[in-house]
C-alpha cells in the first residue's frame, strides 16, 4: 500500500481518554501481515460471562470473517471469548483458502486463551483478493496472550488501521440506577464507507450486564441511528463488522435504561462521525438534513442521493453554492418529490423555496458558510413528516490519490 496521506484536517485534536472496562483486556503486535515497522494485530481478551452481539455487511462478497463471525454471533454461552483482529488483507475473495484460514486461527486462538474456538471472533481488513498470512499472526498469539493487559486503547485503534490518518476511540461513564457503567469504543475505516448494516470495523466494550438478545436488539437498532447513516464514497464493503461485547463486570443491569442506550448511541454516533471526518482525501465534514419527506424511508433515500452524489460532493470541495446540484440530487432518488415544493439552506442561508430561488438569497453569504470545514446543507420536500439526517465528507484529488496507488 501507498504511505498513509497526512492527517485528516478534520480529526479530533488528540485521542480521548477512554474509561477501563473491567472484564476487557487488550494486546497488540507486529504480525507483517502487510505492513513493515508497525502493530497490525489486535487481540482482545473478554471474560467468561460477557455477551457479544453483532451487525455485520450485507454485501454479497462478504469476507470469510464475517461469514464466520454470522455463523457463531448468535450462540448462548457463559465462557469467555476473544476478538483477533488483522490489518493489511481482508482475507475476501479467497475462496476456501479463507476459510480454512479464520478455522485455524480461531483454533490457534482459542489454543492460547484456553478458549473453545467458537468464542473467537475475527475481522480482517486491507487488500482483497490476496490470501491471508494467517501463519503470521498465529506466530504472535502467544506473546499476544502473554501481553494482554487492561485499557491500551489507542495502541488497539492504531493497530486495525489501513489508510486511517488517525486512531478512532470514543467512550463515557453514565450513572445508572443500579451505579456507574462504563463504554468504550475504538473503530477503523477511512474508505469504502456506505456501511449496509454498521460499518467497517468497530468494537464497543462496556460493562453493563445485558443479555445477549438484549445487547443484539440495541445494537441492531443503534447502527441503523449512526453507522448506517455514513458514507464517504458510497461503496459498501466485504468486511463491515461491528461488535459489542457486555462483560456484566460493574454488576449494573441496563438493558432497560433508557440513559445507558443513549450514552451507547452517543459513543457509536461519535465513532461514525470520525470516519466521515477521516474519509479519504476529505476536507470538509458535511451533514444533510432532510425533512418534510412522504416518510422517514423517502427522507434517507434523498439524503443519501445528497451525499453520494459526486457533483454534490465536488462542489462542497470547490466551496461552490451549487444548489443545482442539490436539486438534480433530490430528483434522481426515486423517493417522492414535488419541484414546487422544495426549499434548501446551506448553513443558515435560506437558498430556494417553493420551488425556485428564494427572493432574499445572497450567494455571498451561502459561500461564506461553504468556505467553513463544518457544512451544513438543509432540504425540505414540504410533502410529510419524513426526516432524515446523514454525514458525508467532501470529494477530492486526494481520494484518488490514496486509492490509485492503494496495493502499491
């Protein structure tokens, strides 16, 4: 792979300060699965009693990791459980060389944890098409095994990284009824993001004690609210995993408060929105708001029309007020639409209504709103109640950059 870009002007200033969460423990290694001088191996230690729910990518090419990962993610058990994580090979498009790949290290996994092999999960992230090196990362399960240690958050968001710019990691402490319960999330993903279930690769850990179905149905629900709301350039990946594990350590039950699930949509609304602010080549950070739709299922498919389309993006990138583009956008969706009832804003800046230019638009002030890295852009179809809100980035030369050269 081509050298990572520089860092996004859009990321966080630094890497948050994640809370501990009792029951996770974490170690990260340098495999050279594909990369020289770096960690591209996560393993994360869960301890017996933790529930581990799910959501992966609808993709028809879906990598051998996820298909293993589906296959076990609904099994009750009370044993521990672990998540090995690789960077640099997807391990997608391998056929059963994949398979048998992901078989052996689950078992060489599960080897060194004292683990049944159904409780190790894996994700693979990179280059598809080329088999994974899976004798590589076996060879550093031990010394894995024996570095596992509580928090090292930021070392295990690096470590799952490809053309990220950036370590991704969200996390909080909420006072529930029952005490405090703690969260903390890392995710990867910079490219290939139009997620059709949660996104990438993310990983969210807490200690609140919740039943398996209880964690799946959350966050079921939750990626539909966040991951599924991203797109940097509409392009669905092969391996798209999230997983959450619930090691019940804080004694706290939370499947029924209504603070914990909206701390979890907070962690997980943060971790999206960082991918969009790393997507490839992105300078600006863009988030369309699309109301008065025939219903919520119209207002996303405008939305998402919004912000895929490349002449949309392009001119966010120019800082042109192009609101053309918006209209021709809305009008390609195949949702419902009626020319003469459709107003935009950029920002604050009442563009159009009723169908035309609105009598009191100043271009000077829509430009001044899109030379910001903070854009917002506002359509109301004036047909119903539907409502819909989506991030997305700009489109720039730096997105070809990055993947022109993406196996070099």
């Amino acid at each position: 792979m081509g050298a990572t870009p520089p860092r996004s002007p859009l990321a966080p200033a630094r890497f948050p300060d994640l809370p501990p969460v009792a029951g996770v423990t974490l170690a990260t290694a340098a495999a050279g699965v594909r990369y020289a001088g770096r960690d591209d191996v996560l393993l994360a230690r869960l301890d017996p009693g933790t529930a581990v729910a799910g959501v992966f990518t609808r993709s028809a090419t879906r990598a051998a990791p996820v298909l293993d990962c589906e296959a076990k993610i609904g099994a009750e058990s009370a044993a521990g459980a672990a998540i090995l994580v690789n960077a640099g090979n997807a391990n997608a498009f391998t056929g059963r060389h994949g398979a048998e790949a992901v078989a052996r290290l689950t078992a060489a996994a599960g080897a060194a944890l004292d683990l049944p092999g159904e409780r190790v999960f894996t994700s693979s992230t990179g280059v598809i098409g080329e088999l994974l090196p899976d004798d590589r990362i076996a060879a550093a399960l031990d010394g894995l095994a024996g570095s596992l240690a509580p928090g090292g958050w930021e070392a295990a968001a690096r470590a799952i990284g490809t053309t990220d710019t950036f370590p991704k990691g969200a996390g909080t402490t909420v006072e529930l009824a029952g005490g405090p319960v703690r969260i903390a999330g890392i995710a990867k993903g910079s490219g290939m993001i139009a997620p059709d279930m949660a996104t990438m690769l993310v990983y969210i850990f807490t200690d609140a004690r919740l039943s398996r179905p209880a964690l799946q149905e959350m966050v079921s629900e939750l990626s539909d609210e966040t991951f599924n709301r991203i797109t940097v350039d509409g392009d669905t990946s092969t391996s798209d995993t999230l997983l959450a594990a619930a090691t019940g350590a804080s004694g706290v039950d939370a499947a029924s408060d209504p603070a914990f699930r909206a701390a979890l949509h907070g962690v997980m609304l943060d971790l999206a929105q960082q991918v969009v602010r790393d997507g490839e080549g992105a300078t600006k950070f863009v988030e369309i708001a699309v109301t008065g739709a025939a219903s919520a299922a119209d207002a996303r498919s405008h939305a998402f029309a919004i912000a895929n389309s490349p002449l949309v993006k392009t001119a966010v990138a120019g800082e042109d007020p192009n609101w053309g583009r918006v209209v021709m956008a809305v009008g390609k969706s195949g949702a419902a639409a009626d020319r003469d009832r459709l107003s935009i804003r950029f920002g604050d800046v009442r563009v159009a209504e009723a169908g035309w230019v609105a009598p009191d638009y100043d271009e000077a002030d829509a430009a001044a709103h899109m030379h910001g890295q903070e854009i917002r852009i506002g359509v109301d179809l004036g047909l119903g109640a539907g409502a819909a809100t989506v991030w997305t980035c700009d489109l720039t030369h730096g997105y070809i950059d990055i993947n022109a050269d993406y196996r070099s």
